[in-house]
C-alpha cells in the first residue's frame, strides 16, 4: 500500500547521496479526483447519520431537537443541519451519562480501553478510523517502513501515543515508546540503536538535539536521526530551520487531536496540511457554521466517521483558511493553512490544551485563592507555564501552598508550571484566565 515518491531527502550536507524516497499510503486515493474520495466521504456520513439516529442517546436526542431525522439526511449539502459540538457539550453530557456521554453505538463495556485525558475526559480505546488518517500523516510527512521511530508522546493515560504506536505498525515501522523525559537515556538509545525518525513536539526534539551536543556528539553526524513529524505545538518556521540543520534531517509537522485522529499534515513540499483519505474537515463561520471560501478564516470543524464512537462536527476552536491550488507532490486532497490561532481562551501547552474551566475547578478546592491567571512565555523553545495567584489573606506558608498548588497542575493538567504568588491587585478585574505571550514568527 505504500508507493514511492520520485523525489529524495538529504540527511545533512555530508550525506547528500544518501536519499530516501518519499511515499504515499495509498496513491491512488491521495492522487485520483478528489470528487470520487469525496461522495465515498459522503457515502459514509449518510450511514453514520443513520447508526447515531438509531443508536446513539446523544446524538437522537440533539438531532431530534434540530429536527434531523432518520432518512430526511441526504449529504454534504445538509451539514449545517447538523449541530456544532463543542467540548464543553461533550464533558457535560459525560457527566449526566458517564462513561462516554451517550455519544456511543455500542455498550461501553465493548470497548477495550478507557483513555482518560486531561480534566477527566473519558475516551475509549478503539482502532480504525484515527490511526489510519495518522498512518497517512506519518507516511505522508517522511517516515518510511523499517524506521525506527522514537516516539516521545505520553502513553500514560492519554490515548494519542497509543494511536500513533497502532499507525507505525500499519507502516510496516518498528516503535521505541520512550514517551517524555530523560533526554540523556533518549539520545542514548537513539545513538545505540540507530533511531531513524522522531515523533514528539518539536520543543522537545531540539532538546535532544542539544541534550546530544552537551554529550560531545555531534547530532547529524552521530546520530542516525533522518526525518521526524511533530505536533502538539505550533513549529514556527525559525524553529523548523534551526532544527533542520542542527540535526540534518527533514521536519514535517502534522495536526491532529485524539478525539477525531489526523486533519491535516504536511508532504514534503510542505505546502499547506492535507487533509487525510476519509476525513470530513470543514473551515466554518463559527457564528453561523455556514463554510467558508478558501482564503477566509473560519473556525476548524471536523467529523470522525467511527461506527462506535462517532465525533460528529466537533468545533476544535482552531482558526484557519483552505488553500487554492494543488499540491506539488500530487495529492489532490484540500489543504489548510496550518493553525492560524484559538477561538477561546485555551491554549497548548507543551502539547496539552489548558482550558479556564479547568483552572476554574482546580482552585475550586482552594479557598485560600483569592483570584488566578495563568500566563504562558517562551524561552529557549520551550513553552513556560506560570500560574500567578493572590491570597485571600497572609497564610504564612507561601512555599509550601505553591508547591502543592504545582503538584496538582501536574497532576490534574498533566502540565509542569511554576506557581508565584503576587500582592493584592496584581491582577486586574475581569481578568482573563489565561494570557498567551508567546510570538510565533
């Protein structure tokens, strides 16, 4: 299923003859009419539609009340019959209906795993659909059968390493579940066994690469590293040249989220995310949810067509805009225009979306705060996390409530931050909870 591209990669000026080819998953599908991928889309979302109608508590409900019923819809001309979901929607109705909200076609107990994402969000495990679209991505963006991949993800608890782990198996690639942490174990191992590609953030890649010269090696010459696709962050382009020729390898970034698998992913032209076989992504107004025309910002919409857990026009909050045009390499699917900024509030931090409601029931427990704000910098390529917080009053034991006020980021959030407390009308009234202050170029 995976066919070569006719163009090659260097790994470093010095091994410029040493050229893998790039490839497609599946090329006739990346490459045929996009008209004849789309109605198999279509195709799909009508028989999804029905299966929710019929099995779904949630999803009969919210349809009943939009006044979609079984057999009145027809395709992708009636999308915007169908309701935004947003995230909030989906924690809320896991709350009335634990586990999984009712958004389920089948008993929960079928489902082999629960992932439990950050603020309890409960997912279940299933195959199919997600690691597909990330097999493509990661075909897609430079890595090949036989790699060796390094992937940095967390497998704890969260699902989405889990999922990338599923995809390299369909690949034909052989995975090193390192996850996050102990840089200098990691380029020990990808030295030792010759580690040929990476998945992680990109942070945390150009902490090997420098983790790699604090050891005296030299990290495109004595490392085997060629090709790595990130996410989980934004990779601005200085970031993507610096770590490019520190380790001589090619970077390829790819979108996605664990609730509706790949959206969009960079080839090696690196012209925009394509968007993966079988995905229905849409760029709306997010006031109306009407679609807009390529090169108008709007609001990412996307749909996973999962005959068990079904995400059905979930609003990811990200802005961006379809491109015009083809892609050089050939695939002939739509592309975005990366990630162009937030709808909300939340932001990404080191790969974890941290949302003010999740701030809001963390110190919901903490009387002793009087009012917080979070605020996220950058130094060194690293994302920083700092929670400021004045006091109700002088408890006397500043220290100790700011380390355990830390713990519970951690533990919470699964995010590290620093926690300083400040005087008494640092923070302005109708404050925002989280303040972005980092600058992308």
């Amino acid at each position: 299923m995976l066919e070569s591209i006719p163009l090659g990669r260097k790994k470093g000026a010095q091994m410029a003859s040493n050229q893998r080819p790039w490839r497609y998953f599946d090329q006739p599908a990346e490459t045929g009419p996009w008209s004849v991928s789309q109605a198999e889309l279509e195709g799909r979302l009508r028989q999804t539609v029905e299966l929710v109608l019929e099995r779904s508590p949630a999803y009969g409900q919210i349809y009943g009340q939009a006044g979609v019923v079984a057999g009145s819809f027809q395709g992708l001309g009636d999308l915007d019959r169908l309701p935004l979901m947003r995230m909030s929607d989906l924690v809320a109705r896991q709350e009335r209906d634990p586990p999984f909200g009712g958004f389920e076609t089948v008993p929960a107990e079928q489902f082999h795993r629960i992932y439990i994402n950050p603020g309890f969000i409960w997912q279940p495990g299933e195959s199919g659909y997600q690691q597909t679209s990330l097999a493509e991505a990661l075909c897609g963006g430079g890595i090949l059968p036989g790699d060796r991949v390094l992937n940095t993800f967390s497998y704890h608890l969260w699902p989405y390493a889990h999922m990338l782990d599923d995809s390299l198996k369909m690949l034909g690639a052989t995975v090193l579940p390192s996850g996050t942490g102990n840089a200098f174990m990691q380029v020990r191992v990808m030295q030792k066994l010759k580690v040929s590609a990476y998945m992680g953030t990109p942070s945390f890649l150009m902490t090997l690469a420098q983790r790699a010269e604090a050891m005296g090696l030299d990290p495109a010459a004595d490392l085997a590293l060629e090709a790595a696709v990130v996410g989980a962050e934004m990779l601005p382009e200085s970031l993507r040249r610096r770590l490019q020729e520190k380790l001589g390898i090619t970077v390829r970034q790819s979108y996605a989220t664990v609730y509706l698998g790949c959206l969009g992913y960079e080839c090696q032209a690196a012209q925009g995310l394509h968007v993966p076989q079988g995905m229905l992504v849409e760029v709306v107004d997010p006031a109306t949810g009407q679609a807009q025309p390529p090169g108008k910002a709007g609001e990412v919409v996307a749909s996973n067509l999962s005959p068990a857990y079904p995400m059905l026009r979930l609003a990811t909050g990200d802005l961006s805009m379809w491109m015009e045009g083809q892609c050089s390499c050939g695939r002939t699917s739509p592309r975005l225009k990366g990630v162009l900024g937030r709808m909300d509030q939340a932001v990404k931090v080191r790969g974890t979306f941290v949302h003010p409601w999740q701030l809001d029931e963390l110190f919901a427990a903490r009387p002793e705060v009087f009012k917080y704000q979070a605020e996220v910098s950058r130094h060194q390529d690293q994302d920083l996390l700092t929670l400021k917080v004045e006091l109700t009053e002088d408890v006397g034991r500043e220290l100790a409530l700011c380390r355990m006020l830390e713990q519970d980021l951690r533990e919470f959030l699964t995010v590290k931050g620093q926690v300083e407390v400040v005087p008494r009308g640092t923070i302005p009234d109708f404050h925002g909870k989280i303040l972005d202050r980092r600058k992308w170029d």
